[in-house]
C-alpha cells in the first residue's frame, strides 16, 4: 500500500513516515501544500494523511482539488485545532476521518487501517472470503483457523490482493504500491513472492486463492463471506 | 473637513452667502427702480413746465423764453438740460445750461407720443432722456411739427445707487460676521458634551478613569451608556483572559512537576505509560481551553444568525464518514428554517459535541431534535437541543458531579471526556443550561441544551 503523508513539522512527519514503513507501507511525503498537492495529484497513492494547517496552500484546498480531480483514496486529517469548526470543514471538503493533535501512533494506525479496508468494501478489520482470513488489526493471514506465518512483503502482498478482492492487480502496480519509490524494482521478485504465498496458505492446491491472469496481473479469487 | 463644528460652519457660511446675496440683488433691483421711475417723473415735470413757456415767435416758429423758471437749467454744466428740435431736426433751442454741450439727438418718437431713453454726452455722461413729439398750432392755424427734449445726466443717481449699494454690502457684511461668530460660539456650546465624551474616553484609556460620568444631554445619554456597556464588558473579557491564563498556567504546572520528577527517577516501573498520561492530561487541558466559548453572549454585539439544519446536515455527513463502521442511524428533527443566534463555531460545537459522545455510545440509533425556545419580549427566539442514544446512558452519580461542582478538568467523566465540559460552558456563556437525563424512549442518555431567547432587556 502506498501512503501520502503532507505535514509541514518535520518530526512528526519523518516519525509518522518511519513507523508506518515499519508497519508495511510504502510511504510518499511533502512538507508543504504544494509539494503535497502535486504528490496528491500525480502519484498513485492509496490513502493520504493530510495536515490541515501547511504553508503554501492549506490541507482544505488539497483535499478539495483532489476530490474534484477525481481522487477517490481516503483521506485521513491531521489537525491541532480540535474546534467541531474545523472538523466539519475538513470531512465536508472530502476528507473521510480526522485525528486530533497530539496523537499516538496506534491512533493513526488504526484510523488508516480502517480507512484502507473501508476503501476496499470490507466493513470489518477481519476480512474473511473462504476459509481465508486477514486480520488487519493484527496483521494476521489464517487460513481454517490455523495463522500462517508470513514475511512482512509476503503480507503486504496477499493484504493488497485482499483488500481489493475481485479486482486484477498488475505487477507493476503491486511493485509500485508495495515498494519505496527508490527500492529496486524487479517484477520477478513478485512472482516469487506470489509463488511462496501460494504454497504457504495452499500447499495442496485446493483452495486456489491466488488467480494469474496471463500479461494482466493477479487477483485474490475468493468470495467475500461478508462485504460492507 | 472631519470635525463636525467645521462642516456646520461651512455650511451655515453657504446659507448666510446665499441668502444674504439674494436679499441684496432684490433690495438693490426694487432701489434702482424706484430711483429711475422718480427721475421719469420729474423728467416729465420739467417737460410741461417747458412746453407751457413756449410761444409762437414774431415770424412762424416757435421760441422759448431766454430764462426759465427752474434755476438748474441756468446754470452751467447743471446736470439738466433742455432743447427743441424742429422738423428737419435741426436745434431750434438749447437752455442755458447746456452750453458747449452736445445733446444727441437720439431716435425721434412718434408725433403725440412721449419716448425716455437712456443716451450719453459726448464726454460719455449718461443722460436720461425725455422726448416728447408735438404737432404746434399757430394763432394762423398752421401746424409745425417739434420736439421737446429734457435730458437729466445720470451721474449723481448712479452715484446715489452706489452709496446705497455701498451701505448694503456693509450692513450684510457685519450681519453675516456677527450671524457666523454668534453661530460658531452656540457650536461650541452645544458641541462640549461631545468633547466633553472625547475627553473622558481619554481618560479612560489612561485609566485615570473607570466609565463615562452619564452627565450628558438625552442625545447623548444612550451612546454614553453603551459606550460603558463596552468598557465594562471589555473588562469583563481581558479579567476573563487574565483568570483563563492564570487557570493554564496553574493547571499545567502539576503535570510539568509529575514529568519532571518521572524524569529525574526513569528507573521507575512503567515509566514511558505515566510520563504519557502526564502528556495527555496536558493535552487534555490545553484542548479544553481552546475549545471554550468564543465568548459570553453579552459580549457579542453582533450575532449570527446561524442555519440550524445546514450545519446539523453538515455534521451528520461527517459523523456518518468518521462512525462509517458502526452505522449509527441517525434521526434528526428540527423545526423548518430555525436559527440559532449566535457564533456557528459555538453552535457546532454544541451540537459536535453531543452528536459525537452519542455515537460513541450509543448501540445503533441517535436521536437529535432542535426546537426554538420563545419568551416574552424576545427578540430573538432560543433553542432547545436535545441529543439522546440507545448506548448505557451516563451515571447518575458523574451527571451530579458535572452538573453542580462545576467542571474540572481532572474529574472530567470518564468517556465523555472534555466534550461534556465544554458544552456546559457554551450552554453557560448563552445564558442557557444543560441537563443529563436517561432517554425515555431509546434508554440512553438523553442530553438537553436549553438557550434561552434573547430578550431585549438582556441585549441593552
């Protein structure tokens, strides 16, 4: 998943940026509304977290511009102005949740989780299609029940896939959204990622949750028990 | 032109100017008429007198005698003067007086007919000129036409209009001075009480004053007393600062000191969760500050009008968004087209406040109703906002405790944390209350805000 983080306070947007590459997502960021705008705009980016007071132009404006350009990502606010005012402004521009300044990270963490799998049609953090479930609050794969031990890119691939069951994702978009703008990209690192996963949550080839579709991509191929 | 005297000042000085310049063109008109009709009049005198001393000749024309009865044609250069022209135009007579003079013969009237005229001598005297044209009858019976010519120079009667003139634009002249000096001196008196406003708000500012002495004129008195009204709520507000800050400041020490002492001792079991609660409860302390009300309602001269169901429409789509898993439902009842008086911030944060906890806690359903509250003599109408959910409710016992002691922030109710407290305060600052209750119909808690309207004693 990749992630747009525009906030103009330099600690807080390097410690936010840092704990959540450690909790698996690729993560953009600009310290102004400009910068931020263009990032919102040009990049393919799965959810933004927007500070509402930046220098340049303001988190409101590039909330609305991304909306009316069509932006669909959620957009999580960070605001020090804990006013009902503000809030209203901010969910009315387009945003779709806040978190009041100062926060903790699990705060920010949980919202975001929240937010993606709310963005994929999932209306719980356990997303379950099959005998596959995906715990996003744990960040946990089980399959029957029993968990599956995963590497952090092998969950970040079958969490992506997960997250937009039924949709063909490419390769490339997988490599853009799962690693770091500056990661060294090989699209053959995917397949065999894609290869390890199946053999883990399937060794015996039953259930089938990984589809190939030939020169198209990949797509998590099973029902959704439950769909928001 | 700023000051108020000077702009009067100027204005009565046009007035006087053209009031002053009318009456004189009328009175100088009327003079100068009734000037010249006299010297027609006596023009026509001195032409009788002339055709009563003319007789026939010893041959066929007619003569008039060497000396006439009045002295001026007599004399030289007087100033009146006489002659008799006969058909061809060719002077037949001149009086004495016109000696070495030129009197020209001017435009010849109708025969019978009398023709003023205003001609001038050679050396350009103005003259005015009587004509008469005769048909004489000799005592042979034989007609002979002649004119008869009086002529007055105009000298001394423009110099008479001058002097009058002279003595009018005088007189006006002191009038209009005494009128302006006079006038400017009642400004100065009627003009001290607000002078007299100036320079006690002088004072004021200096501090060696506390409000305006009420000492002035009925005009004046209302602008005097809202002056103090704004003083004394301006007061009110900077002491409101100073306590709010003080409060802070006080407030902020505790934790400052606990953090300190946690730092000095980072042995101590548990550390990072404790100096975190420290930074939370400063948080939590700053947060509550800043979402105070704006302002009392006393000291917002101007309210807003602010658009109930827009604003609730607003909220509820945010909420909607921020509560999207758990799907409250909600159910919303406000009267068509109510108004709240007052600042959309506070108003927001009222209804924010309310609509949050009770999605917090409630079980699926949020219920807010908003109806106006009317009083006597209201001018405008107050609200009743009531917000209840099916959640657990609020203890009777944390109700109590928020209700009377009065807020404070470390015994803020637990869950609800400083929402409740700050829409006590806003309730408060309106002039309005706030009661938890358990809700009747959906079991929850069931909070109401009652603003009362506002009426046009409390808003003088």
């Amino acid at each position: 998943m990749r992630l747009l983080v525009i906030e103009d306070d330099a600690t807080l947007r390097e410690s936010l940026t840092r704990k959540l590459g450690e909790s698996g997502f690729a993560v953009e960021q600009a310290a102004d509304g400009k910068e931020g705008l263009y990032f919102a705009l040009e990049y393919p980016v799965d959810l933004a977290i927007i500070d509402l007071g930046l220098p340049e132009m303001s988190g409101l404006d590039i909330i609305r511009e991304a909306r009316k350009q069509g932006k669909t990502y959620p957009i999580l606010i960070l605001t020090a102005r804990d006013r009902w005012e503000d809030k209203v402004d901010g969910l009315s521009a387009g945003a779709d949740d806040y978190v009041v300044k100062p926060f903790h990270f699990e705060e920010v963490s949980a919202r975001v989780a929240a937010l993606l799998r709310r963005s994929g049609g999932w209306a719980s953090s356990e997303m379950t299609a099959g005998p596959v479930t995906l715990d996003l609050s744990r960040q946990e794969l089980r399959v029957d029940g029993e968990p599956i031990e995963l590497t952090s890119f092998e969950y970040k691939i079958i969490e992506y896939l997960m997250v937009r069951a039924g949709q063909v994702i490419s390769k490339a978009e997988l490599t853009d959204r799962l690693y770091d703008q500056d990661f060294e990209r090989d699209s053959n690192v995917i397949e065999v990622f894609i290869g390890r996963l199946r053999k883990k949550m399937d060794p015996e080839n039953a259930i089938k949750p990984i589809e190939t579709l030939r020169g198209r991509g990949y797509r998590f191929a099973l029902e959704r028990n439950q769909s928001g | 032109m700023q000051s108020l005297s000077s702009r009067l000042l100027v204005s009565v000085s046009v007035l006087l100017l053209v009031f002053f310049g009318a009456t004189i063109a009328v009175l100088d008109t009327a003079f100068t008429e009734a000037g010249e009709q006299a010297r027609r009049d006596i023009l026509d005198g001195h032409l009788v007198a002339l055709l009563a001393a003319a007789e026939p000749d010893d041959g066929d024309e007619l003569a008039l005698p060497e000396r006439l009865r009045e002295p001026r044609f007599q004399s030289i250069g007087s100033g009146l003067y006489a002659e008799l022209r006969d058909a061809a135009d060719m002077v037949m007579w001149r009086s004495y007086s016109a000696l070495g003079l030129e009197i020209p013969a001017g435009v010849r009237p109708e025969l019978g007919n009398h023709l003023f005229a205003r001609e001038s001598l050679e050396d350009g005297t103005p003259l005015l000129t009587l004509s008469l044209a005769v048909q004489w009858e000799f005592p042979d019976g034989s007609l002979k036409p002649y004119v008869f010519k009086v002529a007055e120079s105009l000298d001394s009667f423009n110099a008479q209009v001058a002097g009058f003139r002279r003595q009018l634009f005088g007189w006006f002249a002191a009038v209009a001075v005494t009128m302006v000096i006079a006038f400017s001196m009642l400004l100065r008196g009627l003009l001290k009480p607000l002078r007299q406003i100036e320079a006690e708000i002088t004072e004021i500012e200096e501090g060696s004053r506390v409000s305006l002495s009420g000492a002035f004129p009925t005009e004046l008195r209302g602008v005097a007393r809202n002056m103090n009204l704004l003083i004394d709520s301006e007061r009110a507000r900077s002491d409101r600062y100073r306590y709010t800050l003080d409060n802070l400041a006080h407030s902020l020490k505790t934790p400052l000191a606990a953090m300190r002492a946690l730092l000095n001792d980072q042995q101590v079991e548990g550390f990072s969760g404790r100096f975190d609660e420290q930074i939370e409860r400063m948080d939590e302390i700053v947060r509550y500050q800043l979402r105070k009300p704006s302002a009392s309602v006393a000291d917002n001269l101007v309210l807003q009008a602010v658009k109930v169901e827009q604003e609730v429409a607003r909220l509820v789509d945010g909420l909607r968004k921020v509560y999207h898993d758990k799907r409250p439902e909600f159910e919303v009842n406000i009267e068509p087209g109510m108004q709240f008086r007052g600042d959309t911030g506070d108003f927001l944060e009222l209804a924010g406040n309310l609509l949050d906890n009770a999605c917090k806690w409630s079980a699926s359903r949020v219920r807010l109703a908003v109806v106006p509250s009317v009083g006597a003599r209201a001018i405008a109408s107050g609200m009743v906002l009531t917000v209840s959910d099916d959640g657990p409710g609020i203890p009777q016992e944390a109700a109590d405790a928020l209700l009377q002691r009065g807020m404070r922030l470390d015994e803020s109710t637990p869950g609800h944390g400083i929402g409740l407290a700050v829409v006590k305060d806003i309730a408060r600052s309106y002039g309005g209350r706030l009661s938890i209750n358990r809700s009747q119909e959906l079991g929850g808690a069931e909070i109401t805000v009652s603003i009362p309207p506002i009426t046009s004693a409390n808003s003088a």
